[in-house]
C-alpha cells in the first residue's frame, strides 16, 4: 500500500493510512443476503503450525525469538516464546503480527517509507505500531486471513525471514 502512495500528497497519504487501519476487516468479507459477513479464519492448528515453523527457522539460525500469530482482526492466537528470548520480544512480536494486518503490508516495507523524514514517518506515532522488520501478512485466495510477527533476531530482515518460514510451512493450506 505505501509503496504506491509515496509519490502522492499529503491528504491521499492520510486517506491511505485510515484506510489501512480500519480496512483490514472488509477486504475478504462477503455480505449475505442473510444480513450476515462471512470470511476465512485461520484455525489454531494452522496458527501453531506456522509460529513454530518460525521458531524453528530462528533457532536454527542460532536466534532465540518469540512468535506472534494475530488473526485478521489483530487477536492474538498464538504466542510462543523461546527459553533466552528477550523480555520485550513477546510485546513486540504481537505488534509486528498487527501492524503488519493493520497497514496489510510486511512491517520489512515498512522500515523506509516510515522513516524519520518520509511523508509517511507520522505513521510510526499512531500507537502500538511497528515500523521493525519482522510482521508479515498472511494472505489465503488474496484476503488477509491473519499476520505473523518474529521478535529477537538481531535484526529486522533475521526476524523477517524467519516469519516468512512459518509463512511457507503453511502454504499448502493457503493455496487458493
């Protein structure tokens, strides 16, 4: 989303930024004729299957981590931290998972654009965001169905990657 507005002015930045705080609920719901919204979720089973795939990456790159798995409305699911992961890392894992279903982009795109400087630096004030590496999206048939965030790799992109393998040990239930 930021990618495609940096160039933009400041009122369509600031459209951009309510929007994907208040938008991540509507893009994949369907409204019945029922009166009722129906969307995809994922099961707790799929949100372990994918933390601890993330760990695993983590650990055997020599990192001790937590993993946060949030589902599309930015409720955490499942949390799981390593023996020697830092204190803050829990805290910090789950607002990566949502900032990163907040703003539907990778918190890792978010780094530049957010930046000290950027038209778009004001969004690392809105509180309880994450502008650190390490929260990525989790998509299912093009809706976002949930979001991942890694805390304490020694940086942004370790973190990062290791989200993106609990991402791929699930991709065979995201396929369309």
């Amino acid at each position: 989303m930021f990618k495609t507005i940096a160039a933009a002015g400041s009122a369509a930045i600031l459209a951009a930024v309510a929007a994907g705080l208040v938008g991540p609920l509507a893009p994949a719901a369907r409204a019945n004729d029922d009166g009722f919204v129906t969307y995809k979720a994922l099961t707790v089973d799929t949100a372990l299957k994918a933390a601890t795939a993330a760990m695993e990456s983590c650990r055997g790159a020599g990192f001790q981590v937590t993993v946060a798995v949030v589902d599309r409305g930015g409720n955490l699911q499942v949390l799981l931290r390593d023996r020697f992961a830092g204190p803050l890392t829990p805290d910090t894992a789950r607002g990566k998972a949502r900032t990163a279903v907040s703003f539907r982009t990778d918190t890792l795109d978010l780094v530049s654009v957010t930046a000290a400087g950027a038209p778009q630096s004001g969004a690392r004030h809105i509180p309880g965001a994450i502008m650190l590496g390490g929260g990525v999206v989790i998509e299912s048939a093009g809706a976002i169905v949930g979001g991942m965030g890694v805390s304490g790799a020694p940086s942004g992109p370790n973190d990062h990657a290791c989200a993106k393998a609990g991402l791929n040990a699930i991709a065979d239930t995201l396929a369309f």
